[in-house]
C-alpha cells in the first residue's frame, strides 16, 4: 500500500470570518490577529473564537498537549527558537544552541507542523505556540539568548531589532544605543511617525535605567529635529536654545552645531537681524573646527545658501561657501 502525505494549508482569512459568523462579534482586526495567531489552524482558531473577543485567551493546556509528541531536545530546539521572532535562519537557530542540531529534530519540527521551511530558513506555522514556549522559558536562559541573538546579528540586523534584542537580554544602554540609530535612519528616509516611535521606546528605556541626562542627550536632540524636521515652528526656540546650551556645557559641538543650524532656521522669519547674524557667525565659528568634515561642509553650505536666498545678503554668503 503506497503512503501518501497530505499537506493541508491553514484556513485562509476569508474562510476563518466564515468561521468566526457563528462565534460573538470581532472587528476585522480582531480575526485577522487571531488567524495570524493560530496560522489557520482550524482546532486554535476556534479555541480563541470561543474566547470572548476582549478577553486573553487561555490555550496552554492545548498547547503542551501538541507539544507533548516532541522530545525534549526538539523542545528544547523549538524554544531557543521563538527569541529570533517568528522567522528566523538556520544559522542564527544553530548558534543560539548549546549543542547541534540533528536532522531528525528539524524533521520532527516540519512534519509535526511547528515550523515550516522559507526561503531564507524556517518560520513558526503557528504564533500561538511561539508566544506560549517563549513565555515559558526561564527568565535567565531567555536573557542569555537574546544577547547571544543580538550578537550573533550585529553585522546585518536592522538597529531596531538590535535594540530589542539587547534590551530584552538586560543590556538597556546598548539598547537605547540602537533605538536612536534607527531612529536617525528612519528620519533619513523622512519616516517621522516610525522616527518618533523609536525616539519613545529609547526615551522609556532610558528612564528606566535611570541614564544620566549627558547620556540622553543624544537622543532628546534626535526628538527635537524630528518634530523641526515634521512641522517647523518658533514655539520650538526656545527649546532648542536649551538644548545646543547643554551641549555646549557638554562639549558636544556637532550636536551644538545641529541644534543652531536649526534655530538659525527659525529666527530667520522673526526679522531679528542682530540675533541672526550673531547665530550665523557663531555657526561657522563652530563648523570650521568642529573636526568633522562632511558636518562642516554640510554646515556651511546651509548657512550660504539661506544667507544667500533667504535673507537675500549674497555679498555676505560667497564667503562662506568659498
């Protein structure tokens, strides 16, 4: 008798609202979370469609009951797993255990339907069963993989899941580190929105571990041209002006400099002509030995040309851009 293997696809979003019309009332986000959770599989999916819509659902004793056909090892493999999120490569898996990882195991894992093969290694077929054995693993061994995943990814990972991945393994300052370099590469791209949500996580980080406020200051500069960069407004001066005067107690000239770029900006609309001159001098004071030659060029060039253009005084910007 020739055995054939069936591979059934989860229920698709359109077939889990089918689904769901006889179970009380979810918003479309609602289901669409729920049958993501599950990945369509038919008997999760309708344990949380028994659950109340506001409530958490409570699935454990299914879970362990679908996990008890594994051996330990392939447990054990599973859930190092689940730090490295929902997909991961085979690679990043493999150095996160302690010891190799036979063939047998990884089979075990597809044909019992937790893990499925992708082109760039492998996913979890279901999230249920990732969030559940991520939050039973030890505090310290989950700490300890996230360090090892955050290492392992320096050289390539995107900073944000860098940041993550150092934050939940205990290391907040390294964390606060990378919320702020993607956040800098989010408002490169002009992602304002994304910018500001990662500016917020380093800042909750940051007061979370108490960091001295030299050691935020960086980060506070970054919400500071995000919102100028958004929506310029004099209302942001004053803040500014409080900002380049504590990186000047700092002895931080390039954010000094970033910071006075932008309230020259500002006050040119106020008809100040004695504060801006004094602003325009002391920026190229600042640019000329600031000691970082892309920022001076950089520098200069924006004071030329808003001397030049926007204050209408050309004689007094060939100077500055020669």
């Amino acid at each position: 008798i020739q055995q054939v293997r069936l591979h059934l696809t989860g229920l698709s979003l359109e077939e889990a609202e089918a689904l769901a019309a006889t179970y009380s009332p979810r918003t479309s986000s609602q289901l669409q979370e729920q049958q993501q959770l599950s990945g369509g599989n038919p008997l999760l999916l309708h344990e949380l469609l028994r659950q109340p819509a506001q409530q958490a659902s409570s699935l454990a004793p299914l879970i362990t009951d679908r996990l008890s056909p594994l051996s330990a090892a392939a447990q054990k493999a599973l859930a190092a797993a689940t730090v490295l999120g929902n997909g991961f490569s085979y690679l990043a898996w493999l150095n996160l255990l302690d010891e190799p990882l036979p063939n047998e195991i990884i089979e075990s894992l597809i044909n019992g339907r937790f893990l499925r093969e992708t082109s760039s290694g492998f996913a979890f077929q279901h999230g249920l069963v990732r969030l559940h054995l991520y939050q039973q693993l030890p505090e310290a061994e989950r700490k300890a993989h996230h360090l090892r995943a955050a290492q392992l990814l320096l050289p390539t990972a995107a900073p944000a899941l860098l940041a993550h991945h150092f934050w939940q393994g205990g290391d907040g300052e390294t964390a606060v580190f990378y919320y702020q370099r993607a956040a800098e590469h989010a408002l490169s791209l002009s992602a304002y929105q994304t910018a500001e949500q990662l500016i917020h996580q380093g800042v909750a980080i940051a007061e979370a571990i108490q960091l001295s406020s030299e050691q935020t200051l960086p980060l506070r500069v970054l919400a500071s041209v995000n919102q100028f960069r958004r929506q310029p407004s004099a209302t942001q001066l004053p803040k500014l002006m409080a900002l380049a005067a504590e990186a000047k107690a700092e002895h931080d000239e390039q954010l000094q400099l970033r910071l006075m770029l932008m309230q020259f900006d500002l006050l040119m609309g106020q008809q100040d002509g004695e504060t801006v001159t004094m602003v325009a001098n002391e920026i190229r004071t600042l640019a000329e030995g600031v000691g970082n030659p892309p920022l001076e060029i950089e520098a200069l060039c924006q004071l030329a040309i808003k001397t030049a253009f926007t204050l209408g005084d050309a004689k007094q910007a060939q100077p500055i851009a020669q």
